[in-house]
C-alpha cells in the first residue's frame, strides 16, 4: 500500500521536468540558470595585492634605468621604459577590475596579455645582452690587476642587476598570466557559464 504512491510520486518528478510552467498539472520543474556568483571567482586571485605588486616591479624597473642607458644603449632602455609603463597600466586595471564590471575585466584581460608577451620580449632581450662589455680583464694580460679592485666590484654589481632584473621580468610574466586565467574564468566568451539548479513546485489544481 506504501509502494504505490511513492511510484506514482517517482513518476511525477521524472515528467515534470520536461513540462512548461504554463501547464496546470506541473508539480515539480526543473530549470538551469545562470550562476550569478561566477564572477566572484576574480577577486579569489587577491587583484588588488598582484595589481599593486605589478606596479612595484614596473617602477623598480624604471628606477633602475639611469644606471644602464650609459651602459646598454638609449634604445633599449626605452624599449624597457615602454614595457614598465604597460605593467604599471596593467597593475592599475587589475585593481580597478575589482568592481566586477564586464567591460572592465575584459580591459584587464587584454592588459594582461599585452603586458605577459611584452615581459615575455623582454626577457628575450634581457637574456641575449653582451655583459663582456662590462669587463676588467686586460686585452692584453689575462688577468685582473690590483689595481682594478673597485672596476671587479662594478663588474660584480652590474652583473647581479642583470640577474634581479631577469627575475623581475620573470615575476611580471607569472603575474599577468595568473590575472589572465582569472578573467578568463569570469568573462563568458573565455570560458562557459556554470549553471545551477532552480526548483519551482506548483501545487496542483483541483478538478471542479
């Protein structure tokens, strides 16, 4: 006697599902909507802290400039200069995509991208510099006189800011990319929308 009505109750909400609001004898529906808490899913990247540490970097890099361009060349520099004003345009909208507004992520995502394949370029470049110019050996005696002390300890600094300055670039790439990913997972043409479960229950109608 228990059986039959938890079939025909089974039996209820398998069709019910398929039926329309509009029909009298739903129970029970089913739909699928948006879930509107997706876009939450950019501020679990932390933006406001990888924003502000882009803009660091980007202007450690600029500080950094007036004691290579004597070194390296005015055009490189600039180059370097170009690419650390897009890091910090990029920190900057990162922070204000904060707000969660579809127009601004997708600034932040095409910021992100340009600012991860410009540090990818210069890193390039980074890596393919000369460093033999900055040398104390004399071309004449292999060797390093006494006299050159302090030319080996320039040597040594100049050397270990091209190492921090690879590692800085390195950091900046990483940093794009991960708001990259984030965005990518808000914005809907990136990647498709999660959807949840919406549970409508209709009384049913009595027959006259």
């Amino acid at each position: 006697m228990t059986s039959e009505p938890e079939e025909a109750t089974a039996e209820v909400s398998e069709t019910a599902a398929a039926q329309s609001a509009s029909d009298p004898g739903t129970l029970l529906e089913v739909t699928f909507q948006k879930n509107p808490r997706q876009k939450y899913k950019y501020l679990e990247a932390e933006p406001k802290i990888l924003g502000v540490t882009e803009i660091a970097l980007a202007v450690f890099l600029v500080g950094r400039i007036p004691l290579f361009i004597g070194i390296t060349g005015f055009n490189l520099q600039c180059l370097t200069l170009s690419f650390s004003f897009v890091g910090i345009i990029a920190g900057g909208v990162a922070i204000a995509a904060q707000n969660l507004h579809l127009q601004t992520l997708k600034a932040c995502l095409g910021m992100q991208v340009v600012t991860c394949v410009a540090y990818i370029v210069s890193l390039m470049v980074t890596s393919l510099r000369d460093l033999h110019f900055i040398s104390c050996r004399d071309p004449y005696f292999f060797g390093i006189t006494h006299a050159n002390d302090t030319c080996v300890q320039l040597e040594k600094g100049f050397h270990l800011l091209y190492s921090i300055d690879e590692l800085t670039e390195v950091t900046q790439i990483v940093l794009s990319a991960t708001l990259a990913v984030y965005c990518c997972k808000v914005i809907p043409c990136c990647s498709p929308r999660s959807h949840v479960p919406v549970i409508v229950m209709t009384p049913p109608t009595t027959p006259q």
